[in-house]
C-alpha cells in the first residue's frame, strides 16, 4: 500500500502549490473526460498499414500527403547540411557537372573531334549531363536512401516513402541550379529556346521524375535486404551513362545499328529517350540533325509505362517496408 | 464514466529470423538449402492486451523478453507477424531522444525538423517554439549546430521537443534516465501532468521502483509471452520472483563449477515481536522486533556473516544490517546454527514490509541469498503515510 500513497501525497502537494485544490481537481477531470469523450468519437485504427496490395495505394499517397511538410523539412536538411561550413556553399553542387562539361568537351569534343560534327557542342553535351546528374543523383541517393536513414526509421513510425522522395526534391534543387546555366548559356549563344521546344523539356523531366522515382523506391527498399544493391547500382550508373547520347549524337548510334532489333532496345531506354528529349529542348542549334521518329509519342509512352511503374514499384516498396525496423 | 480502450493488441506475434549469411553470393551458393541456415526467434508470441484511456502501463520484464518489440509493434514501427495491434488517438513514440536530430544543424532547425518527425505542423511548432526552448533551458545555444552540444543539452532539446507534441498515447522506452537530476524531476513532473490530463503513457524501463512510482498497472514479459498482468504490486512481484529464479540457477551453476564453494543455506527464517506475535506478525508501535535465522551447513563455513534486511513489498530496501558490521566475527560453522537478530523500536509506517537474509563470504561472494524470508505488517496510528514514521509535531509559529 505505500506505493499509491506516494503518489497521492505527492498530486496533493504539486496541487496546493499551483492553485486551491478543488477547482484545479474539477479542471483537470474536465480535462481527462474531454479527451476520453473525443477518443471515444474515433474510430480504432490498425498501427501500422496493412500490406494489401491494390488497397494500400490510397492509404500510401494520403500518408505522405499529410506529411509533406515534413518532406521540406527534410528536403532542407539535405540541402543545408550538405553544404555547411564549406565557404562556397551550393556553388559545388555545380562545380562538378561544369568539370564535367570541360572534361568531355576538351577530350571529346576537341581531341576526338566530335565537336566538328556537332553544332554548340557545349549546349549539347550540357544539356543531356543536366538530365544525366538529375537522373543519377536520384536513383543512386536514393537507393541508399533508408538504410542512410535507419536510425529515424528504427525509432520513429513515418511513411517510409518521404526518404526516397526527399532525395527527389534535393536533387531537383541542385538541377535548378544547373537548369539556370544552361538556359544562361543558351542566351549567351543567342539560342534560346521558345515556345514547343519547353513542351519537349516538361515531357522529359516528368519520364525522368517517374522513372527515377520507381527506381529509387524499389532499388532503395530491396537495399536494406540486401546491399549489394547500391553497388550493383554504380556499376549500372557509369554503365548506362555511356547507353544514352549524353557525349555522343544518336546520329551515330543510328548509324551502327540502324534497323536492327538493336536500335529499339536502344530506344527503349528512358533515359535515351529523355535525353534525347532535353535535346530537342535546348540544343537549337540541333534541329536539322536526325532524331528518331516518333520521339514525342515514345515520350508519352514512356510517361504512361512510368506511371504503372511507380504504382509497382510503390507497392512493392510498401511490402517490403513492413520489415525494415528489424533488418536495418 | 466508461473507459475506452485506446490500444488493442490482438493475439499479436512477432518472429524474427535470425540469417547467418547476408551476402549476395552466400545466398546463392547456399540457394535451396537456405532453411539450414535460418533460426526463428519469436520476441512476441500471442499476446493479447487492451491499454484503456487515462492509464499509465509499465511493461517489465528481463533483457531480450520482448518489451521493446511490443512497443515498436504499438508505434507501428515493427510489423507483428500475426495478429492485430489496433489503436485510437495521436501516438508518439520517445524510443529514442533526438532519434530526427541532425548534428550539422543548429538547434533552432532541428526543433522544427524533430517536431514534424513527430507530427507537428508548422504553425504549431511556431507556437510553442519559445516553450520548448524556455523547457530546454539552453537558449544561449539555440543557434548553434547541435553537434557542439554536450549529450546533455541534446537530450534536453529533445525531450523538449517530444512533450510539446500533444499526444493522446505516448510510448516511452528508457529514455528517462536522463539529464542531471533537476532535469530529470522536470521530466518526471511533466510526465505526471500527462497523465492528469488523461493521456495514456506506455512506458518501458528496467528501473521497476519507477513503474510503482507512476503506473497503475503493470505487464511483465517473459520471453515474448505475458507473465503478469495487473496493479504494479503483484506484477512486480511476479517478476522479482523470476530474477530470484534466475539468479539462483546461475549460482548453482556456479556451485557446480566450483566445489570448493561454501554450500551453506538458510533453512529458516521466524519473526517474533515483543509482543509475543509470531508467524506473519503485527508490530505496533514501540515494540521489538526478533529475526530468527536457521542455517545448515553439510561442509565447515569459514570466514563468512549473516545479514538481514528490511524491504517494502516493492522491494526497495529500508533497512540492512549484519555481523560484520554489527563487529561480530562468525566462527567457523559446521552443521546447523541458529542465530537471533534483534531491532529495537522500528519506526515503521503502516504497511506490509518482508524481511531478506543472506550469507556472505568474506570475499563478499553470495552464498545464499533468500529475498522474501518472511513478512511481518506494521500497524501505526495513522498519523502518517509513508515507511518512515516519527512523532511529528504541528503548531503554528508567529
């Protein structure tokens, strides 16, 4: 009995400090009923979502709805711990695809001599390295995106999917950035592209926002499990970066293997395909040389395949996020 | 008025496979087989339990008996493998101070980002900014990146941050064991306010006078299944029972190791007043307790002292003594020996108090130990509530 009489002695003395004790008692069951009357009022919730594979779609997207302020707030995080104490700040995000630009075109381009065929061979190059940076930054962040964040996930319940997307919204900041240089560029070169040409720009960036989004959903789930992943994925990076006409014009691609069952593969690349599509954008000084037929519609394709992609890749992501507490 | 349950855990299990290879090419080479080299570990097994609104539940139990996982499972942070966790109302978990912090960030920003971890818009973290900081009581350093901050001042803002959130259900693992003392007692306040404002607090911890102190039901786990259920008191006895169980294996575990250990025991303990009560007695007030105490040793006991001690049913100890300190060296022992302690005028509160006794090797190593030797209940004049007891005086002054 001496442990309740604790208690009861001690309510009594924190009551008569703060105010008479009958009307803080009256206040404070006011209160307790209050809250009863409202629990009362909802409904009992499973803890945490059930893995139902159509259903669960609904209930994904109005988790990470409600909170999206949260995404800003890691958004943010990213972007202002990347960069802290360094005295250049958000200037070395575009340090490196500038370096890169210089790279490719004084090797490329002068030394091999690519730039004799192609016309603003820096705008175009810069064009495709801009989607290029976006692309990859996306996929292989945010493959190791929950397991960078194991220790918040270990301890606190939030819709897993804000980790990748974080990644998403970060790596689109820094491709702002560049989008700047290069439309700056495009200025100074006195080519700057108007009307249809930032309906090829849109079109693109949303192939490559859904692509990469599916991508870093499944890849970033399937990491946990297994790490191999993220290194299987910067193997495929530098892989795939050489499969799309970022440095080199399709022209010559088409060249090789022109008509062969090749060449569709080759097309079936989304990344191909929005490179090509940042092209047609920004590169004016492009537009007598051959792209592939039916760019626009393999664009839309590309977007509604993208769409049932993520959808997959969402679902599949909120399977295997039921365990990812104990396999961190 | 009725009681709504809050937190309905149905039937729930959790297992865990426990894999000894993660590679990509161990698991290749070993594909099909891959059953060898898997263990189940069930860190839950069909545990029912339904929290109701208002109640302050202390889940016990010893290392690895599967708290932290029913609490995760609560959170929804840990998927159970079958059954149903179902629940009302906002939740928040404090699993880890500052689990959301960023040490690159100043403090100031990860009061916002920690808060929405939690689940606090904007505005209302706006609002209750100058609260938070004002609780925290490191204004001076608010600007400052959080990994120049002391483990103190870290915790602090985090729990600053964490009760500001306005949850109806708060899940509490270990983390009030932390801070200097006078942060700690305003953590403690302020947990004591929750629950005057009705708020359900599940609360996991090791230090078990803290379930008595604040719960008014306690779960003890043991090994992923409920072992008790009920007001802290019984709860907590059921577990010290088990710790007492455990600990005696091990030491004869121990015993068996080593044959050259004393193996003298305690047959017997009996409690007499000076008011000729035996059996379970009744002490009043001035009267004298005698501890009697049987030993029966089948080898010689040399060098050792016998101890006694008076606990709460809580088991917190109020009062222990024994021959060493008392300047009675103990002769050699061999075969039964009774002794006598007497305590003169024990100034107790009313209440049931047991009564411990145990052997000591000179080296201080345990030879037996019996935690619950006996019961004797105090009947005081009512004056006062609380172990200790006086004759106070009152009178106004001035």
């Amino acid at each position: 009995m001496t442990a309740p009489g604790v208690v009861l002695c001690t309510v009594l003395l924190a009551e008569t400090i703060s105010a008479p004790a009958t009307t803080t008692r009256k206040h404070m069951t006011d209160i307790v009923e209050e809250r009863a009357a409202v629990l009362a009022q909802q409904p009992m919730r499973p803890a945490s979502p059930r893995p139902g594979f159509a259903r669960g779609t609904a209930t994904s997207l109005r988790d990470v709805l409600a909170h999206r302020e949260l995404l800003g707030l890691l958004v943010r995080r990213e972007l202002k711990a990347r960069y802290k104490d360094s005295a250049l700040g958000f200037v070395w995000s575009l340090v490196r695809p500038l370096v890169l630009l210089l790279i490719y075109y004084v090797a490329l381009g002068q030394f091999l001599g690519a730039a004799r065929q192609i016309d603003s061979f820096a705008i175009f190059i810069y064009s495709g390295l801009t989607a290029w940076t976006l692309w990859s930054e996306i996929v292989s962040v945010g493959t190791s995106s929950i397991v960078a964040n194991a220790g918040l996930i270990k301890k606190v319940y939030l819709p897993r999917e804000v980790f990748p997307l974080s990644v998403v919204g970060s790596a689109l900041f820094g491709f702002c950035m560049q989008l700047i240089i290069l439309v700056g560029a495009t200025l100074v070169a006195r080519q700057f592209p108007v009307g249809t040409r930032w309906g090829w720009f849109f079109l693109s960036l949303a192939v490559l926002l859904v692509w990469g989004l599916a991508l870093a959903l499944v890849l970033s789930a399937t990491n946990v499990y297994l790490r191999d992943i993220q290194y299987l994925v910067e193997v495929c990076m530098q892989v795939f970066f050489w499969l799309s006409p970022i440095v080199y014009s399709w022209k010559l691609v088409h060249g090789v293997i022109q008509g062969t069952v090749w060449e569709t593969i080759y097309l079936l690349n989304p990344m191909t395909l929005v490179t090509l599509g940042f092209q047609r954008a920004f590169w004016v000084a492009g537009d007598g040389t051959a792209y592939p037929p039916d760019l626009e519609s393999n664009l839309w394709l590309a977007l509604g395949v993208g769409v049932l992609a993520l959808w997959l890749c969402q679902r599949v992501f909120a399977r295997l996020q039921a365990n990812f507490a104990q396999e961190l | 008025m009725a009681r709504i349950p809050v937190v309905q855990v149905d039937d729930v299990s959790k297992r865990f496979v426990i894999r000894k290879e993660k590679s990509l090419k161990e698991r290749l080479v070993n594909f099909g087989r891959s059953n060898l080299h898997k263990e189940d570990f069930w860190a839950l097994r069909n545990v029912d339990l339904e929290i109701e609104s208002g109640t302050t539940v202390g889940l016990v139990g010893p290392n690895g008996s599967g708290k932290s996982t029913l609490l995760k499972t609560i959170g929804g942070i840990v998927q159970p493998t079958s059954g149903e966790v179902r629940l009302r109302g906002r939740l928040a978990a404090l699993l880890e101070l500052g689990a959301g912090f960023h040490p690159d960030l100043t403090g100031r920003e990860n009061v916002y980002l920690n808060a929405a971890i939690l689940g606090l818009s904007k505005e209302q973290t706006d609002r209750h900014f100058d609260a938070i900081v004002d609780f925290s009581g490191i204004e001076r350093f608010i600007d400052t990146q959080v990994k120049f901050y002391s483990s103190g001042m870290y915790v602090r803002l985090a729990f600053a941050v964490a009760i500001h959130v306005d949850p109806d259900v708060l899940l509490v693992d270990e983390v009030l064991a932390v801070g200097d003392e006078p942060f700690q007692r305003k953590c403690l306040e302020r947990i004591r306010t929750f629950q005057h404002e009705g708020r359900t607090i599940v609360l996991v911890t090791h230090g078990l006078d803290q379930v008595a102190e604040f719960c008014d039901r306690a779960v003890v786990l043991e090994a992923g299944t409920v072992a008790a259920d009920g007001p802290p008191l019984e709860s907590l006895r059921v577990l010290r029972a088990d710790f007492e169980a455990t600990r005696r294996e091990e030491r004869e575990r121990q015993m068996q190791a080593d044959e050259s250990r004393p193996r003298a025991q305690i047959v017997g303990v009996a409690l007499r007043t000076s008011g000729g009560a035996v059996g379970r007695p009744v002490l009043r007030a001035e009267e004298d307790l005698t501890v009697a105490v049987e030993i029966e040793s089948p080898t010689t006991l040399r060098d050792w002292s016998l101890g006694i001690g008076i606990a709460t049913p809580m088991g917190t100890v109020l009062y222990q003594t024994n021959t060493e300190l008392l300047g009675t060296p103990m002769g050699p022992l061999d075969g039964t020996g009774r002794f006598e302690f007497t305590l003169p005028d024990l100034r107790l509160g009313s209440g049931d108090y047991t009564v411990v006794a145990g052997i000591t090797g000179v080296d201080g190593s345990e030879v037996h130990h019996v935690p619950e030797a006996a019961h004797f209940a105090v009947e005081a004049d009512g004056s006062s509530l609380g172990p200790l007891r006086t004759s106070a005086r009152f009178a106004p002054v001035g």
